[in-house]
C-alpha cells in the first residue's frame, strides 16, 4: 500500500487548467504518485475551493466537469467535521503571519488527525518535511 497523501487546491486547478503555469507539473506528479499506488485525500473544502477558483479563472462549465471528474485524482473525500474545524480553529489561532489561509490550516488538522503521510501542494506555507515533491 503507498502513502496517504492529501492533495492542495493549487494542485487541483493545475490539473483541471490547462493554461496554468503548473498544469504540466501537476499532471506528472498526480501520475507518477498514483502510479506508485500513493492515495490521494482532500477535505470537502478543498473541493469547495477548487471548484470555485476553476469557475473564476476558466469557467462554469469547466467547474462542473472539475466536480464529475474528481474522483478521477480523489481517493478519500472528508467532510471538515466538528472535531476537525476545532482541530483547524487551534492551528489558524497559533498562525501569526497576515494572509493565513484557514483552508490551509485545515489540511494540516488533517494530516495531523489521521496520520497522513504528507500534503501536495505548490503552496509555501506548509512545513518542508509535510509536503510532498
């Protein structure tokens, strides 16, 4: 069995945008991890949020076909539940930097709840030894 891995928003708009400046990178990675039998997570939010950002930067259309293919990359969907927006709320509170993501402190409740293994993600804000390359 591979690594449980929870996959980031940015990497899913790669995926699902072809003009965007990590779509190739994206696709190789999700490839070559799935291949190695690696499993990928997400949060409902990130769902949430992917879908949002491919209706605004591509289209609605494009939004929609984003949510029917998901499960195409999305092994294991989880809902933010009460335990993990408490999980969430502590690390956000702990957060001093402006522009914090609470999205971002969300995946590391995540992590951190069900022991995964890492967080692929084109975002700086995750600690070098969670993300996965």
């Amino acid at each position: 069995m591979g690594r449980r891995i929870i996959v980031d928003s940015n990497v899913l708009v790669a995926l699902f945008k072809a003009d965007d400046s990590c779509h190739k990178r994206a696709r190789e990675i999700v490839q070559k991890l799935h291949n190695n039998g690696d499993m990928f997570w997400a949060l409902n939010l990130i769902i949430q949020e992917t879908a949002t950002v491919v209706s605004i930067k591509v289209g609605q259309d494009e939004s929609k076909d984003f949510y029917q293919k998901r499960n195409r990359v999305i092994d294991q969907e989880v809902p933010l539940n009460n335990e993990l927006e408490t999980l969430s709320w502590n690390i956000f509170l702990k957060q001093s930097k402006k522009g914090t993501s609470f999205i971002d402190c969300a995946n590391l409740a995540l992590l951190e709840k069900y022991k995964l293994d890492g967080i692929l993600s084109f975002d700086e804000f995750y600690p070098k030894n969670v993300r996965v390359v």
